[in-house]
C-alpha cells in the first residue's frame, strides 16, 4: 500500500512537471514583449526590442523547456527501474 502510493505521489509530480511547459512556452516570449514595449515606450528605445525581447523569452523558454523535459525523463526513468 505504501509503494502505491509512492507511485502515485511520483506521477503527479511528472503530471505537475509536464503542466508547467505550455505556460512556460507562453510566458517567456510574453515577457519579452512586455519589457521590450516598455524599452520602447517609456526608454524611447527602437522597435526592433520588441522582437528582440521576444526571441531571448523564447530561446529562455526552450532552455527551460528541455530542463523541465529531461527532469520528466528522469523520474520516469527511476519509476520504470522501480518497477522491474
């Protein structure tokens, strides 16, 4: 019973993990432009930093991304040798 729950404490942490992608995907490049407006808009800066901004968001996003993913390959990787 203790193993049971165990696992099922381990698959939501994947499930918590794998969740967190889509709004981390979102967020990055929405960072991004929100700084890179407000570069533009209250720094007089020129408009290319809102699609520079954006970029860097979503090359960090990606970055976290893969971390995030080989952290999910981990654990599943020690529930699979858990089990055999």
């Amino acid at each position: 019973m203790a193993s049971q729950n165990h696992n099922n404490y381990r698959l939501f942490g994947i499930l918590g993990l794998a969740l967190t992608l889509p709004m981390i995907l979102i967020g990055g490049p929405l960072a991004g432009f929100i700084l890179g407006h407000a570069a533009v808009k209250y720094l007089s800066g020129p408009k290319i930093l809102i699609t520079i901004g954006m970029i860097l968001g979503l090359a960090g996003s990606g970055i976290q991304s893969v971390r995030i993913i080989q952290k999910i390959k981990e654990f599943s990787s020690k529930e699979d040798r858990r089990q055999s």
